[in-house]
C-alpha cells in the first residue's frame, strides 16, 4: 500500500468481531505488520498516546463510552488515522452523526464479517490513494500558480476571497492567510486611472454574464499600502462539474513600466529632443484643431514665425555645445513669454513657431511679439559667457492669412524673412501692417453702425432638404452685407466686427423679426409651410431680453412659434449651462424648435445636452467634407447620429457638397441636409420658386441626388 505505518487498531469488546477482523486481513493477503486489538476506550486511548496507526476501526457503544462522544475522543488524539466506526442494527443514525465528526465510513451489526472488513480496508486504501493523487496534483498546480509571472486570485460566488499566488499577494499587499475570506474589494482595490473612481468589479461581471470578461481600461490597482499600478488582463467565471458557476478567478499584471514606456515613446515622438518643446508634429496638430476651433467660434489666432539673429555665428565660434545651451535658455524664456494655452514649438536649428489660438485682435498677437522680442534680447550667461541673441518674427493670423496650417506657416516664414530684411530684431505682419488693418477695421466698424437705417443689411436663404425625400422641410436665414463700395460682404467680414462692439444684438434682433416676417409672407402666398431658422449669437442670447425680443417678433408678424428655429453653437450653450437650461425651457414654452450649430466642434457635455431641450443636432461642415477622406470623421458621424436617434434628436448635415457626401449620410441615417450640393442661399424670391420644384429636380429613382443644373440650383 505504500505506506511507512501499517499499523490497525480494532477497539470492540466482541470477540467475534475481532476474529472476523483477523480472517479479513488473512483473506486479503496484506496483513499489517501490527494488528492490535482492544476492548475498551481507554485502552484504545492509551494505545494511541504511544504511537499512531494508520486505521482504526471503532466500536462507537465500548463498556467506558457509549454514541458520537466515543470518536471525539479518539479523533482529538487521532488526526491523521482513518476512522471507520461500528454500530448496533438500529444505530445507522448515530453511525451517520459519527461520520459528520470524521468518521469515513460505518459497518452495523448483522453485517458485520470478514468480507466487509476486507471491503473496508481496500476503501480505506483507494481513499488515501485518491487523497494522495489530490494532494500530488495540488501541489503541481500551486508550484505552477505560484511560479508564473502573472497574478491569480480567485473568489467564491459570494465574491470572498479564497485564493492568491504568490504574485498577488505581493501586488495586493495581502497574505493568503490575511486574504481568504474577505470581500474581493477589500483585497483587491481597483480605480480608474484618469478620475481615481472605484472601477468596475470584473469578477463580478465575469459571474454575473458567465463569461470571461476583460478589465476596465487604464486600470489601477491600490495595493494595501497605498501604492498605485497599472494592471491589464481578465477575469472568468469557475464552474463546477455540472457547470455551475461557483466563483471567479481574475488574472493581472503590472504593466505600469510598460505604459510609462509607451508615454515615453509618445512624448519623444512629438517633442523636440533637445529643448523638450512641441516638435512639427506636435505643432502641425495643435494648429489644425485651432483652425478648427477658430472657424468654429470665429475668433482670431496668431502663428508666430522666430528666427534667432546672430545664432549661428555664436554656434559656429563657440560651439555646439554652447549653442545647445543657449536654446535650451531661450526655450524656457519664450514659455515664460506667452499663456498656458499657447503653444511654443521648435522647428529645427535656431527656428521656433508660437501659436496663439485665441487673440480678439491681431494687434494681440503683435503685442505678444513684441514681448519676446524684449525678452529674448536680455543676456544669456552660459558658462562664461554672456551671450546677446535678437530675434525676427514673423506672423500670420487667421483667416486672413490662410485657412490651413502649411499656409498659415508658409506666410508667417515670409513674413519673418521680410522681418530680417528690414534690419532684424523686429516683427512684420504677412503682407500688411497693423496701420493698415486698424484703418479697414475701423472703416469697416463705423460704416456697420449705419448700415441697419440705411437697409444695406439683407437675408438670403438656403433650404434644407429630407435626405429621403427630397423635400424641402426646412430653410436658414443667413445675413449679407450690401456694402455701397464693396460689394456683397459675407457675415466672416463684419460679424466678428458687430461682436466684439455689441451691434450684434442689434443686428440679430433685425434678423430675426425679417426671418419671421418674410416665412409669415410666403404662408399668406400659399406656399408649403416650412420652419425658418435663425443664428443667435451669444450676446443675444445672454442679453435679459431676448425671450421678449422672440416673443414680439413673433406676435408682430402674426407667425406660429412652429415654424421659428433657433440655432445656438454649443460653446454658447456651454458657458453658463444652468441658466442656458432655464432659457431653453422658456424658449421651448413658447413653441420654438431648437437647434445646436456647428455640433461636435465644442465642448458640450453629454448630460447637458440630454437635459436640454432640443430639437436637431446639426452636423458641423468640417465633418461632412472630411467623411471621404478621413476615417475618423466617417466614425464621428455615424456615432453622432446614433446618439441623437437615441435622444429623440433630428440630425442636419451642413456642407453637403459631392454626391459621396450625400450617400454616406443617407446611408448613416441622416434625417437632413443643407449645402451647395442641393443649393446655395438665395434670395426671398428665388426660395418661392424653389419650394415648388426641388422636391422634383432633386431625386433620382435610386433615392440618390444626381447632378443638377435646374433652375434654382447653384452649385458652382
């Protein structure tokens, strides 16, 4: 049997038993190497005090102990012996009880012979073999658990602890001992990375679906002395063999040097080795989102070209050494230069770019410029030396000097050459002076005072289209500038102007009770009825009467709240969002739709936009024009327009331009569209005609817009 002690105890006083007992082990041909038998407990107990055996075979009714008591004892000086017990005919209960005490299996009398003493022994064998083989295999698996690189802890379906390795207990912080039986969240504490939240508990997940279930991303683990580390991996459900679930098992790893490594990487990929600022990438990036940003809200932003006069004569004579010193110093000077917001890039050699996203003005950006140029004229001490750097500068603004970022850099890079011609340590405008800007401006600003009382101030018109359809369910009121000298003024020219000198309420409260008596006009004229949506600036919106303002214009024009939308972008919707939810209710009282503009190019805030009441969501143009192009603006969209189906929110495309475009959307399952693909703004004249016939010219048989040319359409 393979044992070091094949020693049995018989403790009975029936003579017949032991005899029987004898004869079994005859039969079996493995007779321990010591049989011993005894009458009474207390023998039994004596015995057992001198050394252990292997099985004992108990009487539970002896001359000194009669019941259960009997195999307390002798299992409280017995640990390691199998204990089989023996009972009278009617004590199958008590021998039952004896086997919840320890007791592995029981024998009652009338039964009771050397055939079932055999049988037995040999149960007694198959049990220790079993037990051994459990034994060898958890031994196997606790090496391997314990020897892997990753992890493991394991729960019951109560989410209690049950099991760490070795590498959990070192990266909890908890010993098996201390762990098993505490709550999972008490042992393993896991938060967000980025809001240091609790996450998610995946063991519980995993048990909940009956699945292995990933963790959360960017995840931490508190380890029980406070030290944080980011983990990846997986939790899985435990079954038992009849496939129900029992636990979980989670298994983790430190991957804290990893991400450091990989933020590393991303760092050196956009940064500038030596001075540590935005290299061209980096740069190239922040530009493009503040373009974006800027013909978002349009507002203003500077690019700022230096060029460091007289630096490659010190290199040249000192050394790269000394020159890498001295950049390095100017670097920390120009930050010290400029806002939190703006961006200070190096391009390379003695060339840096500073990008101010945000300046009301351009003499903002001239200012800034002059600064740096003060700053960066002061003595460097390097080493020994004191070094005397100037610099030239370059700037263009936006969108005056360009609408993309290569063009924005290209003519401040000339500008900051025109700069060095005029003698360096200076800065120049691309093309023009800040003298000759002031007088347009200016010019511009007092002639837009009188344009509302000289009726120099008009609407045009741009329908908007069902995308399934081809109807016109919708048009916008956009403004134009009938300037005497300069023609047709598009609102880019003077609206940033009426802005920034408050004319825009004004001016907005003329759009908006024109808008309603021209759509009052073409309903007495029996035309389809369709909403007109109106632009509202932020200073309107914000100003305290402006519900009145809505409210007269439209009783003024007799015009039924229905048809009147008003379009607000979403970073006026997000400056004061308590008060804007309050304005929006009003609005949304009197029976007016509501819009979001430009949606996706600000900063809403998603449980804002779901307490707010609107009617349509309209796409920003950025997006339609890149959905062709780029991957991620496709992605965007599609999410958008998801989104807003879920809220109950039409979705309105701007820019619609190409037949690509428009088959994306309607594929996508945009409700609306508005561009120059179906048509551009018009005049109140030339909309009537169009509310009769674009529903006709515009689809084809196949639900697809084909290429028109019909009246009223402009697409070039």
């Amino acid at each position: 049997m393979g044992r070091s002690n094949n020693d049995i105890l018989l403790i009975d006083d029936d003579p017949c038993h032991a005899k029987a007992f004898e004869e079994a082990l005859i039969a079996s041909g493995d007779i321990p190497s010591n049989f011993e038998w005894v009458r009474t407990l207390s023998s039994g107990l004596e015995r057992l005090a001198q050394r252990g055996v292997w099985a004992i075979f108990l009487n539970l009714f002896l001359p000194d102990s009669q019941g259960v008591e009997t195999i307390d004892r002798v299992s409280a000086v017995s640990f390691a012996a199998s204990i089989v017990v023996l009972g009278g005919v009617d004590d199958e209960g008590i021998c039952k009880e004896a086997m919840l005490h320890g007791a592995q299996d029981y024998l009652l009398e009338g039964h009771i012979d050397s055939y079932l003493f055999a049988g037995a022994i040999r149960n007694i064998v198959e049990r220790e073999i079993a037990r051994q083989e459990l034994f060898i295999e958890k031994e196997r698996a606790q090496v391997t658990l314990n020897s892997i690189g990753d992890a493991v802890l394991s729960t019951d379906i109560l989410g209690n602890v049950v099991y760490l390795n070795v590498v959990a207990e070192h990266m909890t912080g908890w010993s098996m001992k201390e762990a098993v039986g505490r709550p999972l969240s008490e042992v393993f504490q896991i938060i967000d990375g980025t809001t240091h939240k609790p996450s998610p508990n995946p063991m519980e997940l995993a048990i909940q679906l009956d699945k292995a279930v990933g963790l959360a991303a960017n995840c931490i683990l508190v380890r029980r002395d406070g030290h944080e580390s980011a983990i990846e991996d997986s939790a899985a459900p435990i079954h038992d063999r009849n496939g129900q679930v029992t636990g979980a098992v989670i298994v983790f790893h430190d991957v804290s040097m990893a991400r450091a490594v990989v933020l590393e990487m991303s760092h050196l990929a956009q940064h500038d080795a030596l001075t540590d600022l935005p290299n061209r990438l980096m740069l190239k990036d922040r530009l493009a989102q503040a373009i974006s940003l800027a013909r978002r809200n349009r507002h203003l932003l500077a690019v700022l070209f230096l060029d460091l006069d007289g630096f490659k004569n010190i290199n040249d004579s000192l050394g790269h050494s000394i020159g890498d010193k001295l950049l390095q110093s100017i670097s920390t000077r120009l930050l010290a230069c400029v806002r939190k917001s703006d961006t200070v890039s190096r391009q390379g050699g003695d060339e840096f770019i500073v990008l101010l996203p945000e300046v009301t003005h351009a003499a903002d950006a001239a200012i800034s410029a002059a600064k740096i140029i003060n700053d960066l004229k002061n003595a460097y001490s390097i080493g020994e030396h004191r070094l005397h750097v100037t610099v030239s500068i370059g700037i263009s603004t936006y969108p005056d000097h360009g609408e993309n970022a290569e063009t924005l850099i290209k003519n401040a890079d000339t500008a900051m050459y025109h700069a060095k011609q005029s003698g360096h340590d200076n800065y120049q405008f691309f093309k023009q002076d800040m003298s000759l800007r002031a007088v347009e401006r200016q010019s511009l600003e007092g002639q837009l005072r009188y344009a509302l009382e000289r009726e120099e101030l008009l609407l045009q018109y741009q329908p908007k289209v069902n995308l399934k359809t081809g109807a016109i369910v919708g048009v916008e009121a956009l403004i134009r500038w009938k300037h005497p000298m300069r023609g047709l003024l598009p609102p880019g020219r003077f609206l940033t102007i009426a802005e920034d000198t408050g004319m825009i309420v004004g001016i907005g409260q003329w759009v908006l009770r024109e808008a309603c008596r021209q759509t009052r006009e073409w309903l007495d004229a029996g035309l389809p009825a369709v909403p007109v949506a109106v632009n509202i600036s932020s200073l309107e919106f914000r100003s305290e009467q402006f519900i009145e303002h809505v409210q007269a214009a439209l009783k003024d024009t007799c015009l039924d709240p229905r048809y009147l939308e008003l379009e607000l972008t979403e970073t006026v919707l997000m400056q004061n969002a308590e008060s804007t939810t309050r304005a929006l209710g009003q609005l949304k009282s009197i029976g007016v739709r509501l819009a979001v503009d430009d949606f996706g190019t600000g900063y809403s805030s998603l449980s804002y936009l779901t307490r707010f009441p609107i009617d349509s969501l309209k796409l920003d143009q950025s997006f339609v024009h890149n959905i062709i192009a780029k991957s991620n603006d496709a992605i965007v969209i599609s999410a958008i327009i998801s989104m807003a189906k879920s809220l109950k929110q039409n979705v309105i495309a701007e820019g619609v331009e190409t037949v690509e475009q428009l088959a994306f959307l309607q594929a996508h399952g945009a409700e609306e569209g508005q561009g120059y693909y179906f048509c551009r703004p018009v005049a109140a004249h030339q909309f009537m005609n169009l509310l009769g016939t674009l529903s006709q010219q515009l689809f084809g048989n196949n639900g697809v817009i084909p290429f028109h040319h019909g009246a009223g359409l402009h697409r070039q």
